[in-house]
C-alpha cells in the first residue's frame, strides 16, 4: 500500500485557543473564585511588605535631609572632647556660610513631682536655635521649639506624660533641675538617626543640660555634630570633601551624608523586607500549591470533555494551550485583585508596626513591588499548575467510548513504570524548585537564603504531606476497626475524610504549614523571652547603676548598705576611657578586619582592679601583684578575635598618663553574674592613676522594693541614672510582641491560602457532596443530621491539620532552639489553642464553602442527573 | 480506505491479561457503509475506537488511507482525527458548557483557517436544528443533541464517518432520523461510514455488515478483494 502524506496538524492558535479557554471560564466562573483567591493571597502579602518598604525607602531618600537633621551628622560615642570642637572648628572655618550644631543624647532618671517615683528617659539636649537644620519637630501645642525650650523648659513624648501620669505645664525634675514640661514633642525630625531608645524622649536646651549636672567627665553620653552647608557650595569644595575633612577632624566618629542614606537603616530595612517576603512567598507557594489542586481537580470533572476534545481532532499540546492560558487569566486575575489587597495591606502595615517605625511613612503607588508581585504570583501559579496540567497528556480519546480499567504492571515494576510515565511531571518539579530557588534568591538578594528557603520550604512540604498522609492512615485504621461502634454521624463523617476526589492530604499539609508557621514564630518568641527571664537569675543584679561620679561613691555605697530589700552588696566599677594605638604590633587600621568594633579600641573603657574580680576566672597568667604593674588582663572573647596571648603587647593611651605599652598577664572569663564582667580590659590601679573615671554599679533588690529605692536614690543624687532590668525587659517583650505581630499578621496570609485550599477542595467535590446530601435527605435525614455529618468532616480535618502544625513546629523549634542553646519546652497551651483554632476555622471555612448543599431540594439534584 | 491487519487488542489488570480483539484483518474501501456488529461485549466499540485512532492497538497494524495510524505519534494522530474522521457517539458527547452551535464549530476551531460559522449554522439548519444554535446540550432532546453531534461530525467535511450505536438511546423515529441523515451523507458525499450497532434493522440497511464475536470476525458479507488479488484468484 502506498503512503499517503500525512495531514499536517496545526498548532491550535493561541487567539483561538484563548477564546476556547475563556468559554470554558464562563460557563462556570464562580467555580474558579477560589483559584482567584488562591493567587490573589499571596500577591496581596508580597505587594503588601515590599509596597510598603518601597514606599518606606521613598520617604527615607525624599526625606533624607531632616531624618539627619543636616546635610552632614557624625555621631561620636561620647562627649566631644576640646580637641574635637577645635578640629570641627578649623573645618567650619574653610567653608563660608556653613552652620554646626551639637546634639547630645544620654539616659537619665526623671519624676514629676509631687509623685516621686522616677522613670529612665532618653534625653536629648539641643540648641534650638539652630536645631533642626531640616525638617520640624512637631509639638503640641503647636509652637516654635525655641519658645518651647527658653528658660527652664522641656518637651517631652506622650509616653512620659501617659507613664507619669503628668500633663503639660506640670514641672519635671530631671537631674538637679525642675523644668517645666512646655509641650508634648509630637515628632522628632531625625529620631531615626538617635537609635532605640531605652525609655521615653524628653527634649531640653543645651543651657538646660548643664545646668542639670547630669553630664559629667566620662558620662555614659553621645553626641552628634549636625552640619548644613551652604547652598551653593563655595567654588572648590564638595560635600564629599567636606565629609572627608570631617572625618578626619572626629576620626573615631561614624559619619554620614544624607545623601547616601543611613546605611544601618536601609540595611535593616533590606533584612525586614527579605524575611517578610520571604514569609510571603510561603503565602504564595501555597496559593499556587492551591491552583494546582484546583486546576487537577477541573481536569479531574473535565476528563469526558477533554476525551471529546480529542476525539474531534484536539492534539495534547492544544489542550495545554487552553488550560495554560485559561490558568494564566485566573492567575492573571487573581494577581490583579491580589495588587488591589496588597495596597490596602500597604495601608495597614503602618498600624501592624506600631511604634516600631521611626519615620511617617508617605505612600505612593509601588510600581515596582506591584510588577514584583504580580510577576511572582504568575510565575509559581503557572509552575505549580504545570505538573496536573501536564496531564492532559494521558487523557485518551477512547474513554468517549469505554472507560477502561487497565490497572498496569504491579509491583516494583509497576511502581517504576507509573513514575516514568510521570518523567516529564518530575522534570518539571525539580524546574519548580529551581524557579523557587531563584524567586526566592530575587526577594531575599541572596543566593545562600534562596537555597535553602527553597530546600527548606520544599522539605517542609514533603515532610508535612508526609505526616499527613500517615495521619490520615492512622484515622483510617483505627476507623475500620471501631466504625461500626460509632455514632452514625460520627463514622460518616469520618468516612467523608476518605471520600474520592477529597484532597484531604493535601488539604492538611497546607493548612499545617500555616499552623506551623504562626506556631513556631509564636514558640520562639516565648521560648527566648523565657530564656531572658530565666537568665536574669537571683544571683544577678536586677539594678543598673551608671554615671555616678568619684565623689557620689562613698556615699552610694553606704546607701545601698542601709536599704532594705538587698541581697548582696552593692558592686561598683570605675570606667575609664582610653584608646589602643596597637595590639601586638598592629596600628588599629592593620586589624581592621578581625571582628571587634573599632570603637571598642579606640574607645575603650578600662577599669583597674590590683586583685582578681569577684566572679572572673583566670585561664592563662596570672593577676598581677604590684599595683602599677605595666600589664593589662583581657577578657577570652577579645583576646580570642585579637590573637592576643599571654606576654603580649599592647599600647594605650588615656587622657592623664598618656601613652605606655603593657603586656598581656591574664586572660579572664567572667562568670557574668557580677559587675565586673561587664569589662573587657582590667589593668593595675597604678596605670590610671588620675584619670578621669565614671563608676557604674550592680546591686540585686527584692523586686518589690525596687521603686522604693529608686525614689530614695533619685532624692538623694539625682544624676545617677537607675537601669531596672525588668522594666528592659518588658520593653524588649513589647518590640518582640510588635515584631512578632508583624510576622503572625503576614504568617496569617498562609493560613488563609490553607483554608482557601480546603474551601476549593471542598467545592470541587460541590458535586457529591449534594448528591450524598439529597440521598441522605431522601432516607429520612434531618438538616441536622447533614450538619453533624459535615461539620465532624471538616473539624477533624482541622484539628488534623493543627496536630501535623503542632508536631512539626515543634519538632523544627526544638531543632532551633537547642542550636541557639536556648531550653526548648512544650507549650500545651499553645499546642492546644492551635489544635481547637484550626479545628474552628476549618469548620466556618468548610461551611462557608458548603452551606448552599443544605437548602437543595431532592428532586433538584435528583432530575439533574 | 482502511486496512486492518491482524489487530489485537488486551488490556493489562495486574497481571491478569483480558483480550478484547483477538486478531482481526480486514479492508473497508472508500465510500463504503459498513456495520459492525456483534452482542455486547464481542469488540465492536473497541474495535471503532481503534479504526478511529481514538486507542491504539496491543498488536497488528491500522492503515487509513495510507496512513498506518497504529504507530503514530499522538500530534499526528490528532491531526488524522480532527481531519479525516467524524465521529457520532452513542451518547452524543456534546460539551455541555456549549451551545449546539458552538460544539458544531469546535472541529473547526481546532481544525482548520478561518471562522467556519457559516458552515456550522448551514449544517445545523441541515439537521433541522436553525431554532436551537443557542441551546445548550441540557436544553435539547436527546435527538436533537445527536443531530447536532451529526453536523459537528461533518464540519470539517472528513472522508470518513465513524458511528458508535448512533440511535441506541433514541425512540424509533429520532433513531431512523439520524441514520437517513449518516445514509444521505454517505450517499451524497461519497464519505466512508462505519457503524457499530446491534440494531438489525440499521444494519441491513448498509452495503457490508461485519460481525464480531468474543473479538473475532465471525461472519464478513462482503469480504473486500483487491483488484490484483482478484485477478489472480481469476487466473486460479
């Protein structure tokens, strides 16, 4: 027989193919509202975090100049010595029309009278008629901050009057002075650039700050040199130049140009928005993960009319064409919604943070993070959904006529001949995890975080869909084995978990991941609060003294001596600062790289002791004896990161004895239960002879007579400043809540596509669900029977769902935590919130989802068929 | 024309081996009307749906107009479906999310250039159906659902019609309606028909009638001898 030419097949053509796709959308668009949602959680959260850090980064350079305060800002750590002012002053003076101003930060203790309890504030001192160069502080009542500073005057934050319970024109007795509170500072241009502060602001006049006494030689200060210069630029110069000069004239100050940002904070910015993306792309990864069951579950009802398709000509790759299109314009619609969430999500972030956010953050329409987001959501929709979709491939035309039931090859080679069947399929998932591994190195920028949030994320997933299955198993076995002594409704409802076409699995490692992943961040939260209290140990001070001078000494020992409620005697310390010219050898810029602040070298605090510490250990030489030994004793951190041994030489300078070398005698550790091990570098009193020293102190209280110390102490020298470390740790507890909150609120996005999951699982099984409705109605069955029946379903696919959360974020913290030598314990209370939560949500879920079945009539569904 | 040769066809349940086709040849030449039969069970759906090139053969050889079908790749072997053959189902097999109209063109759309509207409304007003291109499939009786499966059969004007019980779910006169349709088309268009059906009045009515049992060919009324073969038997 002679070969005719074949027929050419045509590819379909994709305006066609489109069409094809779009009629097939409509004929049933409210079945794919759950595809929508499932696309269109995630983008909301992407476009949500990285919106909103966009939008954050966008205030940040439009606002630059006031979040500085000047066009220049070098901070030194410290009060700037004489040498210092004339350095800046010889700058100042090559550049006609500049301006400099000095800002001082330090902590101190204030009260408002009658009351005389004390609270730690962060004190700002300025001169306000220079300060701010840029931008204004708000006040309320709204005046100019000159008015609000002249004379004996402070402004303070809101938190201080709410603390106080005070009001403006009450009087605030700060260090030696009462000032009149002037006005509530209802926003601080450069707070951004002050740092975390330890308590609230109050804002007084440099002339204010020297007369409270509180700064003293050696005072636990900062201070930062504001510069504006002057618009033009005097011919010749630059700014670039002017920062050169000016680091040359403060060398141990941190400077910074408005012009490149401060890069601490785009730095942190950078990690926020790279974690919480991150934490949205699982968001999205289960959306997709949820379009894919959708789309199989479609395919699943559609494979008689994908048959037909193919019995009339339809080749596989045309049947791709229209189900690829058709899942992009869910994906692209379900973005599209996505992006308008995403920007009310934007919205709300600002609330979510909380008092964590320094800035106002001006919102703008985030082009780049909608294209990010939109982008994403399309891409991981489309990869997950190519495996099912890829199953059009076996769907044969001859099921028009018959439907076959050819099981295949069993055993070892069965199993091996259905996983080649699927090579394609594989291939594609190791292109999936691939394309994770890149769309997570892209949000995090980072190739290292990429990889393993792919691994990770992928494991995580297969080890849940694991745990799962073995749950389901498990329920099933012991179902068999006491199904018939159940309650009718029970035994039914459980047997529905089982019921073809349920993605109950599936359905429970996603929902578990969201479960997971609120619980671990909830289990690491409090477990490392947890540690930090079980830390602070009795045999630690509970109270921080800093900045008491040489002369209050005596006296505050003999005051902590006589108050009631101490447990051990008071521990003083004196610091005295100095600066390494180099450490065995080395200048300080030749060790640049070894790991400890420069600062720490440059600025760094010394104290004396001609005998060994209470609590330190020596672990190489041995304390020296003569009290102007030239030795020095360092602590096993800082000799471990300077390479420093026994006999080896350093040089220091410090204010009165100038410059000398010294050898290293002893390398201590420190049991860090006392005061001294709070330094780092110990030499013989004889080498700071006449230095200039502040004393720091520990002391441990019964916890109840703290205030009452502090108001005896605060009466009798009210320059020292009181540190209780409980009230520390109740503010570390409230920005670790705020953070938390920030991530259980983006984690909640995963818990969404869970249910989400679960609600589309539940609709694709609409069908039977009916069906099974209208038979039970039919033998007798109340409505109230069908809602026991449905609701023991889904509330033990929730609770499933909880107890494969529970067990892996347990499992996954307990590895975190024993990493970070941090006790890991079971919270049953968690555990069991969990459990009851999601059993509860994916009830309310299983129903929303399914309450149209209760109301169908019999003959309804009956004449249908 | 299609030629058979030797077909086998079994199915593979663990390891348990069925046999539905157990080595069937035999030559169907263009423009012929031909009915399978046999009682339930014997092959004949099976055997449509290897003629077809919806299914592929265990063993042996399918050859359709020079095409040996059972080897092909699955593009091509679309492509021989949506253009050389129209098929008309027992159970019509509409698309239920379509109007009549819209399954009558769906061969086209996948098929061949251009709109193919017009067609597909003239042949629906062929089949009597000018009032229902709007309808969907659940809107129709079940005679005209298979006369819309009629014209979406003849759509892309395939030389060959397949035709799987056509009239099985239908009363008498929808059923003799839809077989003088395939007869007239058969007729006029000169297109090669092959139906399986266990009516023995719609078979008497074809040109052959070959019949199946337990997937052997047990009786061929018009056996077809090529002209070379013929001489020689002549010669003989």
């Amino acid at each position: 027989m002679s070969e005719a030419p074949l027929p050419r097949k045509q590819a379909l053509s994709w305006r066609r193919a489109a069409a094809i796709a779009m009629r097939d959308l409509k004929s049933a668009p409210g079945k794919f509202a759950f595809v929508v949602l499932s696309v269109a959680i995630g983008v909301a959260a992407l476009v949500g975090v990285r919106g909103f850090s966009e939008a954050f980064r966008h205030t940040l350079g439009t606002e630059a100049r006031s979040l500085i305060g000047g066009d220049l800002s070098a901070r030194v750590f410290g009060t700037p010595t004489a040498e210092e002012r004339t350095n800046v002053a010889a700058v100042e003076k090559k550049i006609p029309g500049v301006r400099t101003t000095w800002v001082t930060e330090t902590l101190s203790m204030a009260s408002v009278p009658p009351d005389p309890v004390p609270i730690l504030v962060t004190l700002k001192a300025v001169d306000p008629a220079a300060y701010p160069f840029y931008g204004e502080a708000t006040l309320d009542p709204q005046m100019p901050l000159p008015q609000a500073l002249a004379g004996d005057s402070a402004i303070v934050a809101d938190e201080l009057l709410v603390r106080l319970n005070a009001h403006v024109g009450q009087t605030l007795r700060l260090g030696g002075k009462q000032l009149r509170i002037a006005a509530v500072l209802a926003q601080e241009p450069d707070r951004i650039s002050a740092g975390a502060g330890m308590g609230p602001r109050v804002m007084i006049s440099r002339a204010t700050l020297d007369a409270t006494g509180l700064l003293a030689p050696g005072s636990r200060a900062s201070a930062r040199l504001l510069m504006k210069l002057p618009d033009p630029m005097p011919s010749g110069l630059t700014p670039p130049e002017v920062r050169k000069d000016l680091e040359k004239a403060l060398p141990d100050a941190q400077v910074i140009d408005y012009r490149e940002g401060n890069p601490s904070i785009t730095e942190g910015l950078d990690h926020a928005t790279a974690i919480l993306s991150l934490i949205c792309l699982v968001a999205m990864v289960l959306g997709a993960i949820g379009v894919a069951m959708a789309m199989h579950a479609h395919l699943e009802q559609r494979m008689d009319v994908l048959a037909i398709l193919k019995a009339v000509g339809a080749g596989s790759s045309d049947l791709l064409r229209i189900f690829l299109l058709q899942t992009l314009g869910l994906g692209l619609v379900g973005g599209l919604v996505g992006v308008a969430a995403g920007l009310g999500v934007m919205e709300a972030l600002p609330a979510v943070f909380g008092k964590l956010l320094p800035v106002h953050t001006v919102m703008a329409f985030p082009w780049r993070s909608v294209g990010a987001g939109l982008g994403t959501g399309l891409l991981t929709t489309l990869l997950f959904c190519l495996p099912p979709l890829l199953d059009v491939r076996k769907v044969r035309p001859v099921l028009v006529l018959r439907r076959l039931v050819e099981s295949g090859p069993e055993g070892i080679g069965g199993f091996f001949a259905r996983v080649w069947a699927r090579w394609l399929q594989i291939v594609v998932g190791l292109v999936v995890l691939i394309a994770l591994f890149g769309i997570a190195w892209a949000l995090s920028d980072s190739a290292l975080v990429g990889k393993w949030f792919a691994a990770g994320l992928a494991a995580t997933l297969a080890v849940l869909l694991v745990l799962a299955w073995v749950a389901l198993r498990f329920l099933r076995f012991a179902l068999n084995r006491v199904r018939l002594h159940l309650p009718s409704s029970l035994r039914h409802g459980l047997a529905n978990l089982y019921r073809p076409g349920n993605q109950s699995a599936a359905v429970l490692a996603a929902l578990g991941t969201g479960v997971m992943l609120i619980l671990s961040v909830y289990l690491l939260q409090s477990s490392l609060l947890r540690q930090i209290k079980e830390t602070a140990s009795p045999r630690l001070p509970n109270v921080f003294l800093i900045d008491i001078s040489p002369d209050e000494i005596d006296g505050v020992r003999s005051f902590f001596a006589h108050q009631q409620g101490v447990t051990a005697p008071v521990e003083l310390m004196p610091i005295v600062r100095g600066e390494f010219q180099s450490i065995n050898g080395k200048t300080l810029d030749q060790i640049k790289d070894e790991h400890v602040p420069q600062r720490m070298l440059q600025n760094a605090e010394l104290t004396w002791a001609d005998t060994q510490p209470e609590g330190d250990k020596v672990l190489q030489g041995k304390w020296w004896t003569k009290p102007d030994a030239p030795e020095i004793a360092v602590g096993e951190w800082v000799a471990q990161r300077l390479h420093l041994s026994i006999g080896s030489e350093v040089e220091l300078e410090t204010a009165a004895m100038g410059h000398r070398k010294l050898k290293v005698g002893a390398i201590y550790r420190s049991d860090e239960f006392h005061i001294a091990g709070r330094a780092s570098f110990v030499v013989p009193s004889g080498q700071l002879k006449g230095e200039a020293a502040t004393w720091y102190g520990g002391a441990h209280i019964v916890p109840a007579r703290i205030p009452a110390m502090e108001r005896a102490l605060f009466a009798a020298y009210p320059t020292v400043t009181v540190i209780n470390i409980a009230d520390m740790l109740t503010r570390i507890e409230s920005v670790i809540d705020q953070i938390t909150f920030v991530i259980h609120f983006l984690a909640g996005f995963s818990i969404f596509a869970g249910l989400t999951i679960l609600a589309s699982s539940i609709a694709s099984t609409r069908f039977r669900r009916m069906r099974e409705a209208v038979v039970l109605k039919t033998l007798g069955a109340t409505r109230m029977r069908i809602v026991r029946t449905f609701s023991v379903e889904f509330s033990v696919l929730g609770l499933l769902a909880g107890v494969v959360g529970v067990i892996f974020a347990n499992l996954l913290i307990r590895v975190l935590l024993e990493r970070m030598k941090v006790n890991f314990h079971i919270q049953w209370a968690a555990a069991a919130v969990a459990l009851a939560g999601t059993a509860l949500l994916a009830t309310g879920t299983g129903w929303i989802a399914s309450f149209r079945i209760l109301g169908l009539r019999p003959l309804e569904v009956l004449r249908e068929e | 024309m299609i030629e058979v040769r030797d077909a086998r066809k079994w199915i593979q349940n663990g390891a348990r081996r069925v046999d539905i086709l157990k080595g069937l040849t035999f030559t169907i030449p263009a423009g012929q009307f031909v009915a399978i039969v046999g009682a339930s069970g014997s092959g004949k759906s099976t055997l449509l749906g290897l003629l077809a090139g919806l299914d592929s053969p265990s063993a042996g050889e399918i050859w359709l107009d020079g095409v040996p079908i059972h080897n092909l790749a699955e593009a091509q072997l679309a492509a021989v479906r949506g253009r050389k053959i129209g098929f008309v189902f027992q159970s019509y097999q509409l698309i239920p999310t379509l109007t009549a109209l819209e399954n009558v063109l769906l061969p086209y759309e996948l098929n061949s250039e251009g709109r193919g509207l017009k067609k597909a409304r003239t042949l629906l007003n062929s089949v009597g159906l000018e009032e229902r291109m709007e309808h969907y499939p659940i809107q129709l009786s079940g005679g005209e659902q298979q006369r819309v499966a009629i014209a979406r059969a003849f759509v892309v004007e395939p030389p060959i019609i397949m035709a799987d019980e056509p009239t099985g779910n239908l009363d008498s006169t929808n059923g003799r309606m839809i077989l003088d349709l395939l007869l007239e088309h058969n007729k006029r268009a000169g297109t090669t028909l092959v139906l399986v059906t266990h009516d023995a009045d719609v078979a008497a009515s074809a040109d052959r009638r070959i019949t199946l049992r337990d997937g052997l060919i047990v009786e061929d009324t018009l056996p077809f001898v090529p002209e070379g073969a013929a001489e020689g038997v002549r010669h003989v």
